[in-house]
C-alpha cells in the first residue's frame, strides 16, 4: 500500500489527504535532511496549489459532518490520539531527533508537551459554553451560541514538529473543525506520524490533512490556504515576515487569523535575585533547543552590581553543563542547528558584537556542519545586532543596567512582544515589572514556562491570539448571536 509505514517505524513517505496516502498529482518529492550529519532521510511529496486545493476540498466535506458529532465524540478520540502519541513516545523521539536535532530528552519533553495539547482540548472540547443574556426587551430572549468556525489552515515550523501541530489542530479538532496543515519541509516526518496515529486514534478521514512541500513550493501551498474561501481559519506558527506576509493575503478573504511570530525576549536580573538561580533559569531560557525557540531569551539585562558574578557564573555554567552532539548521543545536550544559514547567522552576530567591544566568554564558533558553541558574550551594548535581531541559536549577550526604569524601558524597546523574563525577590518590584513588560508571557524566576494548559501569544509584532489552555479553543469558534423575539 502506498506510503505503508517504512521498515523502521515512522517514516511515511505520504502526504496524507482524506484518510490516505497520497503523492504529489507531480509526482514530484523533496528530500529530507539530518541537521547533525547531513543524511538523507527520505523523500516526501513536493505537493502544490492544485494539491492543496484538493485537500481543501476534502477538509470542506469533512466539516459538514465532524462539526455535527457531540464534543464528548470529539474528546474521545483527541484523548486516543494523546495515548497513541504517548504509547509510541521512543519511536517519535528518534524520529523527531532525526530531522530537527534536538537530544532524544528534548525530544520526548516536546512529545509530551504535544500529548499535553491533546489531553487539554480533549476536555476543553466539553467546556465550549453558550450564554443566555438578560434581555433589555422583555418579549425577547437573547442567546450566544459557539460554533466551530470551519475548515482551519495550519503552516507551522521546524522547532516543535510535534507540539506546533497538535497545539493548533489539537484545538481546532475538538471546536469541530476540520483542518488543512503544512508542516516545515525541514521537518516532514513528525507531522506525517502524527497523522498515522490520528488514523489510528479513529478521527475520520478529512479531518485532519497534511499537505507536505518543499520550500520552493511552500508560498503557492500557503496562498491557497490563506486566499481559499472554503478555509476560515489560518493559523501560523513562524517568522515574523512570512507571518506579516500570510495576514495580508488572508486580507482578500478577511480570515480569521493567528500568528506566533519571533520574539527577542529579554532576562532581567535585578539586584535582589537568587544569582545561582537566575543562572539556571538563564541556562533553560537560552540554550534549550539549541537557542530556536521563539519564547528564548535574547538579551540578558544584568544590574551592575550583580553584572560580574551572574556572568563568571553563567560562562562557568555553560562550560561545564553543555555538550554539543548528535542528539541521538548520549549525554547530548545541544544539537545542530537547524541548517547551515542558521550558523551563518549566528557566526555574524558574534563577529558584529565583538568587532564593537564585546568580549567572548565562552564559545564563539561553529565546529563544522551546523555545530555552533554555546557562547556567552559580556560587555553587550542595545546597539549589536545579537542584542536587536532573534539569535535564534546559542548565544547569550549579557548587558549591564542601574535602575528598574532604564531597564524596563530597553526590555519594551522593541517591536516583538512575546516573552520576558526576570528575576527578583522583591515583592513589589515582581508586580510593578510583571505589569510593565510589554510580552504575552512573563516567567518570574522561571526561565522556561510554556505549558499546554495556559495561554501563548505575543504582544506588538510577535502575533494575533492565543493557543493554548482554554484560549486556544476560542481561535477556532465563531459567536452568534440569537434573538428570539415574539414571546
Ligand atoms: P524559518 O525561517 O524558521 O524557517 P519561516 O517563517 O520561513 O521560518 O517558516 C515557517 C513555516 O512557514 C514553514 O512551514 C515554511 O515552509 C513556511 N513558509 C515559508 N515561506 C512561506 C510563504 N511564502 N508562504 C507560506 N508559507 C511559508
């Protein structure tokens, strides 16, 4: 049967469309690499407009039906597809290690943060609630009815190729939507084992669809998600500028929109803070995921009279704590980076920062392939470009500060808005700086906080609404209102 599942285990070399594996009406494929060692995985279908198009369609009629089953029907199944993705965890682990690097512990952290969506909207499914609102005109009675909004386009990245998909279908499945998904073409694979275990879990056919294509095709695949009339929903998980790019074109059918876009977070911390602690916080806020992750921290505000402790200790953290390696390898704690341009980026912000006088502490190059050390760098100013642009990779800028306003004031200088960090043990600073922070996530003496049941979105250019928690359901309902008048 086309696209049976692989000798080894979850490598689907389908597209999946109506409940079946499907190629590109092409034919054509693209292959799909190993970040740490450049090997060809496999191929998978470079599917286009018309592809997509045909997809859509299917999501359509699928609507008409799903959106008819009761939300304890729904919850059923999305409960299944958790168990199933819990059940098959080691499998997907290495399969997700495979084709985005991250260590074989990163990965099962993610697939039970990507289990965790499911079980959530598995109960939200049960918690969409109308209202009955008091009348002002007493011969009507006045009615607010949750419907779900219909077929949702999905794009999404390559950092969580498990838990971007299953925070956004996860939702939309249990509101009663049926959905049409690109995953990354840098990482197939996890979206494509994510929908065997769908099949599995029993959710219908047209339910859930993954579109796969390459990069060269991904903008066609994309206008027709955001430019169809039968798709109501986009949401998308990615950078900034194709985000931007995305919600103009779903302007021409005035769409209901989503977006995660970059963040350039900063980590604050303040004079009254446990330093040993903030060290550890830094360590998870920085170098989880090698540093691609959009809620990272960016820029590390560190007050001055702590400045000298915080990165002797952080620098000494790094050298003893970090291991660069396959992510397969025991012991690994940073994987590659996601490509050769991710290094080349990196590379230049180092270069930039210390050809204006900041000073290596740890790290500072890459070691071949998409390798970069994790780095420290002190002595940055709010004009280097690591401290401006999303590293998106492993290093960490540490810029000195005096007062709670100076600091606050370069934190929001900026136009992303999505995480923030800080450490603190005085009280009322910890409310003042948690109220003033201009993100849609705040970790007070946490450096990594996201967790399935509660809200994440950004502020500012960072993005449009909220996934997650019971927020996220909200993404795929509309409200109607319903006047029942001559009683
Ligand atoms: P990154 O730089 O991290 O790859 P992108 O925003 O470029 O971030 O990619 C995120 C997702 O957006 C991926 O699935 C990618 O294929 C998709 N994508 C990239 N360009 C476009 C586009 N023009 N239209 C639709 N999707 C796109």
């Amino acid at each position: 049967k086309a696209g049976a599942r692989a000798a080894s285990s979850f490598v689907f070399d389908k597209a999946f469309v109506n409940g079946e594996w499907v190629a590109a009406s092409s034919g054509k494929t693209f292959e799909v690499v190993n970040p740490a060692n450049g090997k060809v995985i496999g191929s998978v279908p470079d599917m286009d407009a018309a592809d997509t198009e045909k997809a859509v369609q299917v999501a359509y009629k699928a609507f008409q039906s799903w959106k008819e089953t009761t939300a304890k029907e729904r919850a059923a199944l999305l409960r299944r597809w958790g168990e199933l993705v819990h059940e098959n965890k080691e499998e997907l682990a290495k399969l997700l290690t495979s084709e985005m690097g991250k260590p074989l512990a990163e990965s099962v952290g993610e697939l039970n943060y990507g289990a965790g969506f499911l079980e959530l909207f598995a109960e939200e499914a049960k918690r969409v609630e109308g209202d009955i609102i008091q009348t002002p005109i007493k011969t009507r009675r006045l009615l607010v009815l949750k419907q779900p909004i219909g077929v949702s386009g999905m794009i999404t990245p390559w950092n969580f190729p498990n838990a971007m998909i299953t925070r956004k279908a996860g939702a939309a499945i249990a509101a009663g939507c049926t959905v049409v998904l690109k995953p990354a073409e840098d990482t197939p694979y996890s979206a494509l084992a994510l929908c065997d275990l769908a099949k599995q879990a029993g959710i219908p056919a047209g339910v859930l669809n993954v579109v796969t294509s390459s990069r060269d095709n991904a903008s066609q695949v994309g206008k027709v998600l955001c430019k169809s009339p039968l798709v109501t929903k986009l949401s998308f998980t990615g950078s900034t500028f194709v985000g931007k790019l995305l919600l103009e074109q779903c302007a021409s059918t005035v769409k209901k929109v989503s977006l995660e876009l970059g963040g350039n977070a900063p980590f604050i911390v303040f004079p009254s803070a446990d330093v040993d602690a903030a060290v550890l916080g830094a360590m998870g806020a920085k170098f989880r995921c090698s540093g691609q992750t959009c809620v990272c921290a960016n820029r590390f505000y560190i007050h001055e009279s702590i400045y000298d402790e915080f990165v002797q200790k952080f620098g000494a953290t790094v050298e003893k704590e970090l291991r660069m390696g396959d992510g397969t390898a025991p012991g690994t704690t940073q994987g590659p980076l996601i490509n050769k341009k991710a290094v080349e980026k990196i590379e230049a912000q180092v270069q930039d920062a210390v050809g204006k006088g900041a000073k290596i502490v740890c790290g500072g190059k890459s070691t071949g392939g998409n390798f970069f050390e994790p780095t420290v760098l002190k002595g940055v100013t709010d004009d280097m470009r690591c401290a401006k642009e999303e590293n998106f990779g492993p290093i960490a800028g540490v810029i000195k500060f005096k007062t709670e306003d100076e600091v606050v004031a370069l934190a929001n200088a900026t136009s992303s808005g999505l995480a923030g960090y800080f450490y603190s043990r005085d009280l009322g600073q910890i409310w003042r700086v948690a109220e003033r922070l201009e993100t849609g996530l705040v970790g007070v003496n946490e450096g990594v906080i996201s967790v399935p049941d509660a809200p994440f979105g950004g502020w500012k250019e960072s993005g449009l609404g909220r996934e997650g928690g019971r927020y996220g359901i909200d993404e795929y309902l509309e409200i109607k209102y319903v006047c029942m008048g001559g009683l």
